[in-house]
C-alpha cells in the first residue's frame, strides 16, 4: 500500500474536488446564477467538502482529523439537501441532481471509510 503524502492523494479529497467542481457548473446555470443566496451557499457548502478533508489531513492526530471529516460529511449532505430546492426552483433537471447528488454520496462514502481507517489505526510509535 503507498504512503498518502498528500491530502491531494486522498480519493475522498478527489472526489469532494469533482463534486464542487460540478456544483459550481450547476450554478452557471442561468436561472441558477441569479439566485445569489442559494448558489452560493451550495457552492460554499461543495467547497467545504474538499476543503475540511485538506485541513483535517494537517491537523495531526486522528481524532482531530475524523473531527474534520465529519464536518466534511454534513457538508455533502448540506449540498444533497441544497439540491433539492435547486429542482424545486427548476435550476436543475433531475437527471442533474442525480449526478450530483450520486457525486456527494460517493464523497461521503469515501469519507466513512477513512473515517473507519482512522478509528482502527494505531498512533505511531516514537
């Protein structure tokens, strides 16, 4: 198994990265653009993701790094939750959601089993 380095070598902080990218092409939609408050609190709630996953990565210990990737997680669940009202408005079709929401699922469950990896890992030694 390769060492992670990186938190860019995290398939969690991979996906998350896909899916903000794809939320962020949702929201150029026209409808969608214009509604300042919701793109941008799903764009923010996408970039959380990745972002919570990046931080938590450097933050030194386990528990402190589960702690952060479960502020990642509620976030893709804010974004499926977001995405919801962004059908009801017509921004989006449903074969979009979908695709975004199967994209967020897949970040969060990628980010479960890091979280299970995390929890069963031993500190190591010095």
């Amino acid at each position: 198994m390769t060492k992670i380095k990186r938190f860019e070598d995290l398939l969690s902080w991979q996906k998350a990265r896909q899916t903000a990218n794809f939320i962020y092409d949702l929201t150029e939609h026209p409808g969608f653009s214009k509604d300042f408050r919701l793109s941008g609190q799903i764009q923010g709630a996408a970039g959380s993701v990745m972002h919570n996953i990046a931080e938590g990565f450097d933050s030194g210990t386990n528990p402190e790094f589960i702690r952060f990737l479960k502020l990642a997680r509620r976030s893709a669940s804010e974004v499926q939750s977001e995405l919801y009202l962004a059908l009801d408005r017509k921004y989006i079709t449903p074969g979009e959601l979908t695709t975004a929401y199967n994209l967020a699922t897949e970040t969060k469950q990628l980010i479960n089993g890091m979280i299970k990896y995390l929890r069963n890992s031993k500190p190591p030694t010095t």
